[in-house]
C-alpha cells in the first residue's frame, strides 16, 4: 500500500519529565561513573563474516559485546549486552549511519528484529500462514540494510544476557524513564567506545519499543554532550496507546480500529471484495470511521433507531459481522471482541499480533493467540544463530522477556494521576523542536490488531509534528509485518530511504 502521508520529507527544550533534578544527575553522571571502579566485563564475541546484502558483498564483524552503564545516580547501574554488525572497509565512519534497534514488551529482547527483519540471517517464514513453522531454517537475509548502515541491537537490563548490576535495585528501569535513561546511556557510551560520535545515527523501536524510542531521543540531548540524532523508525507505534487500548468510555478508539477489522475481513472472505481492491476497501472504512461512525458513537443514546440502523448495515458492510451484533452492542466491538466473533461459526479465534492467522481458542488469557508462532520460531532459530554464527557459548540464560512485578501494572508508564496525561507524542515533539533535521516515520501492519493503522494516523493526525518531516508506511502483515517476504522487502527498502542523505 502508499503512504497517505509523504514518507519522508523536509529553541530549547523544557526539563520535560527528566525535571531539573533528573538533567543535574545527568550533568555529573560521566564524572560519578568515572571515579568509581570500573567493573570487569566478559571479553566481546568478535566475528569476520561476508555476505550479499542488496546485491552488494559486504565483509562485515559480528560483536557481541557487554557494556556497563550508570544508573539515574551515576553509579555501575547495569550491564547491557548487544550484538552489532559492523561493515569492515566501508569508507569513512562518519558518514556511514548507525541503527540501534529493540524490541517492545516491556521488556523483551532484540531478538524479533534481529532474526525476522535486519540481521544478516532470519528466519525463513513461509507466505503460507498454515505451514508447519516449528522447523523454519535460518537463512541468509540478502534484504538487510547492512550495505548502507551498520546495526546494533540492544537488550534492556533484565533481557537478553543483560542485566542489572548486583545490589541495584531492577526497579529503577521498570518505568518509561529509567528504561530510557539506561537505553540512553548505552548509546553514549557505545558511541564513544566505538568512537562512531560523528555518525549519522538512528533508532528503530517495535511496539513499546516505540515508547523508548521517544524517551531515549529526548534523553540523548540533555547533558553537556548532546546526541542529535537523525531520526527514528516507529514500528508498531504505541505512542498515543490511550488510542488504541479501547478503554470503553473511548469512542476515538472504536472509530480508528475500523480500517483493521475491515483489513481482516477482508483477508478472511467475510466482505464483499466484488468491484473493489483491498486498498480501496479501507479507505471507505476510514472515511465511514472518520465521518459518519464516529459522528454516531457521539450522538450515543440520542440516535435515532433508523440512524441506528443505518450505521450497523455500515458497519456490517464493512467488518463482516452482523447489523444485528452491532445493535445488540450499542455499535460497538473491540479489537479482542473481534478476534473471537469473526470466525466463531468454525470454532476458530483471530491473532492477536497478526490476525491472517487462525486456530481454536485455548486456555491462555483472551483465548490466546495463534499468530505466536512468529515469536516462537524466531526465539528457536535465534538460539541456532547464537551458537553458530555469531559463536557465543555463555552459559548464562539469555532471557526473551522480563516483566514487572505485577505485569503491566508494575509498569510505571509515567502518569501520576487521572488529570495526568501521556506525553509520548509531546517527547518527539521536544526533539523536532530541538533538531531540525530530525525525522520520524511510522510503520504498521495492516493486519495488526495490538497497534493499529487507524490508530496510527490519527496519532499522526494529532501529533503537531511537521508534516515534511513525519510519515506513515503500511505494511501487508501485522505487529511482527516482517514475517511477510513482501512486507520485509518493502520495509528495507523504506530505512534504505530514510537514512538517504537529503531525504
């Protein structure tokens, strides 16, 4: 599908949430860090390796490396443990870009964007969704941009073989904040040691990862040595998550999940496809959301009954489920709803993350979710790519997730109270204000029922961000789109684009 919005294009910052306090321990974080005692780490992991990426052979060294960062007190807070592929004879170093790239959760590994999108090997994902995926291969990715750009991918503290220093208490990066602080000093510090601080440099978060994406970039220009990055890659894009949740008070979010449910029924033979295309389909369903559904949704009880009707027909036409379903549920349906209503007549419950995939409902928390099969041979293929290409033969458990205590509750995510708002939106806003050249692009599957296109353009729609340095990319797969051979082509193509000089 095309960008509805042009892909790519065209002061001082306040304390923000970082407040005075916060910019002061960051001021004389390098300093405090410095008279500590440097704590040993393991000797890197280091790979020569060749391979063709984009038509181009590529000598290039696989570092797996640990890496001590401090804490919001300047002291040995965690080790963090990335792997990044460096091209060797690439020309001059501060030209060529950097991409640091995560995965979401909070918190998972890096490992979903390493083994199914931008590491010189992935796992090779059938086009057909029913195939046995319990012995994928790991294959070479000729797609990757390592031709254009060199790649380090990043697990948190708690993920991966990273961890958080003995003594430290693990709560302190259990929050949008202390995640960013840490995933921030990173950066500095590998930009340092790798002495890659003249680089055009970027990020590229998934899901949550989106959330960090925000705060690192804000993070990254406070202190004396500010890092103006390039731009960023939102994947998934969680940022105005208010949006998308589908609290039940919130009409917006009924309104913008419209073009995903109308996508899925699509791809499930549920709507009429006669005399239309795909991409023609859900620009009537944002056009109904945007003028008529959500015109109604406000209305609320005072609609009148052939009103009423009227807008359920609509809403039949366009996401397969009856007028009837729609009337009996004051017209409305969640995302969640929807995965188990679709196909209820074959016993069969929609993905979560990607909702092409089917299969009985099980005993798992929202009848769980049959596109997990992505994550799962990812995790089986990478554990095959750490012992064999990138030759690392730690015994310590390398963990694909950590999560709070208490789930997502345990999460602090930044509000204080009800009057509090979310200000992930306002993060990237600093940062544009701050760097000029900064630029941001949206990525979603349309199959993608966790962050949704809908949801995604209306974040745009609402952001303030400038419009020639902001856009939106659709890819035909869902949370994890780069499961689908075409979808993957397409977002190479696109960071191929994106770190363009000029662009």
């Amino acid at each position: 599908m095309q960008s509805r919005r042009p892909l790519f294009g065209q002061g001082a910052v306040s304390p923000g949430l970082l407040g005075v306090a916060a910019m002061l321990i960051l001021l004389l974080a390098p300093a405090a860090l410095a008279q500590a005692a440097a704590p040993e780490v393991r000797a890197p992991v280091i790979v020569e390796q060749v391979g063709t990426f984009n038509g181009k052979q590529v000598r290039y060294r696989s570092v797996v490396a640990e890496t001590v960062v401090p804490d919001p007190d300047g002291r040995p807070g965690a080790r963090i443990v990335s792997t990044a592929y460096l091209a060797q004879d690439a020309g001059n170093p501060a030209e060529r870009p950097v991409m640091f790239i995560w995965n979401g959760g909070p918190i998972s590994a890096s490992v979903y964007l390493h083994m199914g999108a931008f590491g010189p090997k992935r796992i090779a994902f059938p086009d057909d969704l029913d195939a046995d995926t319990t012995q994928l291969p790991v294959v070479d990715n000729p797609h990757t941009i390592l031709d254009v750009a060199d790649l380090v991918f990043v697990d948190p503290a708690g993920t991966g073989f990273s961890r958080v220093m003995p003594g430290v208490d693990p709560h302190i990066y259990r929050s949008v904040v202390g995640d960013g602080q840490q995933v921030a000093a990173f950066i500095r510090r590998w930009l340092r040691d790798n002495g890659r601080l003249e680089s055009p440099q970027y990020l590229f978060g998934e899901s949550y990862g989106t959330m960090r994406a925000a705060q690192v970039a804000r993070t990254l220009l406070e202190g004396p040595d500010p890092v103006e990055l390039e731009g960023m890659v939102l994947f998934g894009q969680a940022l105005n998550i208010i949006e998308f949740s589908q609290r039940p008070g919130n009409i917006v979010s009924f309104a913008v999940s419209m073009p995903t449910l109308s996508a899925l029924a699509w791809h499930h033979g549920k709507v009429d496809r006669a005399g239309r295309t795909l991409e023609q389909l859900l620009d009537e369903s944002r056009a109904f959301a945007r003028d008529e559904y959500l015109r109604a949704l406000y209305i609320g009880d005072q609609l009148e009954p052939v009103e009423r009707q009227r807008i359920a027909e609509g809403l039949e036409a366009l996401t397969g489920l009856s007028a009837n379903y729609y009337l009996a549920h004051n017209l409305r349906i969640t995302k969640e709803a929807y995965r188990r209503e679709l196909l209820k007549d074959q016993g069969l419950i929609l993905g979560r993350n990607d909702g092409r995939y089917a299969g009985p409902p099980s005993e798992a928390p929202g009848g769980g979710d049959p596109s997990n099969v992505i994550a799962d041979a990812v995790q089986r293929g990478f554990k095959e790519h750490l012992r064999d290409n990138l030759r690392v033969d730690w015994q310590d458990e390398y963990r694909f997730a950590e999560f709070p205590e208490g789930g997502l509750e345990g999460w602090d995510w930044g509000a204080t109270s009800p009057f509090s708002d979310w200000p992930y939106m306002q993060l990237v806003s600093e940062v544009m204000e701050r760097v000029p050249h900064f630029r941001v692009l949206v990525g979603v599957g349309i199959y993608d029922t966790s962050t949704t296109t809908g949801a995604s353009e209306y974040a745009l729609a609402q952001s303030g961000w400038p419009r020639e340095r902001a856009g939106i990319a659709y890819y035909g797969g869902g949370h994890m789109a780069y499961s689908d051979e075409a979808s993957l082509q397409k977002l190479m193509r696109d960071m191929r684009i994106f770190m363009r000089p000029g662009q």
